[in-house]
C-alpha cells in the first residue's frame, strides 16, 4: 500500500513538473518560427545546423509528447498500474533532459 502511495504521489508530481514547459511554449514556439525563417552564415561548424534543427524541433514538439504521455499515465494510473504511471509521466522529464543536453552541446559547438 505504501509502495502505491508513493507511486501515486510520485507520478502526480512529475506530471506538475513536466507542464511546466508547457506554460512558456507559445513564447518557444514563436521563437522558433523565426529561427526556422531565419537565415544562416555559411561560416557555420557542420555539427550546428543540425543541433539548432533537433533544439528547435524538440521544443517546438514538446506539448505534444506531453500530452501524449499524460493521456497514457492517467490511464495506467485508473487501471492501478502505478509503475506504469511512473514510467509514463517521467519521459516528458527525460526529453527535457534531452533538450537541455543539446542546447549544452549549441554552446561547446556555437
């Protein structure tokens, strides 16, 4: 029981965590509609342009995995597979992660 508990209180967490992205989004997303448009030096490390595209995109499809993740914990939480729960409303976290690790590689890289 207190295994669940802990499962439930975790899981509910880190869906509260991972909306938070979500708040800032239309900022991110206008942002990145005018690095899309935007126009690139020629000067540029090979490595950049694909790092900016993976940041960009990343972010720009973020809600998305949020959502889809969400939709998936409420529901593994309802049929009381908590652990499931967990797993699910833990990769929006994980691809933050991700996204903080390639912004970190922009700026070795820029």
């Amino acid at each position: 029981m207190l295994c669940t508990r802990v499962s439930r209180h975790l899981f509910i967490s880190l869906l509260l965590i991972g909306v938070l992205p979500v708040l800032a989004w239309p900022a991110l997303l206008f942002a990145n509609m005018m690095n899309l448009a935007g126009h690139r030096s020629t000067a540029e490390s090979m490595l950049l342009e694909p790092l900016l595209r993976a940041f960009t995109w990343g972010t720009a499809l973020y809600p998305l995995c949020y959502f889809i993740c969400m939709i998936r914990a409420i529901g593994a939480s309802k049929k009381t597979w908590h652990q499931d729960a967990v797993i699910w409303s833990a990769i929006p976290i994980a691809y933050i992660l991700a996204l903080v690790g390639i912004f970190a590689a922009i700026t070795l890289v820029a």
